[in-house]
C-alpha cells in the first residue's frame, strides 16, 4: 500500500466529485519532492472511470480553480528533421 499527500484545504474549493477523484488521482501519480505529474488522459479516465472528454473539462476546471498547472510536454520537430521525413 502507497500514501499520498493531499492538501488539506482541499474541501473549501467547493470542487464536484469527479473533479476530487481527477485531483486526487493526480496527487497520486505526483513526484514528492517537485509535485510534477504526467499521466495521459487515457490512464486518467481509466483511474477514474469516467471518459476521456469529461477528463479534459475537468482537468481544464482544475486549472481555472488553480489548483493545478498544466505543462505541454510537446518539444517542435528541428526544421532539419523535418527534411527528412
């Protein structure tokens, strides 16, 4: 069995219930010392049951609320290898 840190205040935020099961997974997947998670919609929808399109508008209301920060880990194609393909 694992243990994970939530913050305590998380119940003044007034979040529905799918929004603290997507918040609460995340906390999950976080790294402890940077709090950095990245898990696919994919994996979150599994973990929480719920479909991928009603993941994304969580995740999207989360963000409003603050309560997490999304970083696009898209990194650009150099125009070099782009001749290539």
């Amino acid at each position: 069995m694992s243990f994970f840190i939530i913050p305590g205040d998380i119940f003044s935020y007034d979040l529905k219930p799918n929004e603290i099961a997507v918040f609460t997974f995340l906390c999950s997947c976080a790294d402890n010392k940077t709090f950095d998670c990245f898990p696919s919609v994919k994996k979150i929808a599994k973990a929480c049951s719920m479909g991928q399109s009603t993941v994304r508008a969580v995740i999207h209301t989360l963000q409003e609320k603050g309560l997490i920060k999304i970083k696009s880990q898209y990194k650009p194609i150099p125009d070099s290898d782009k001749r290539r393909q």
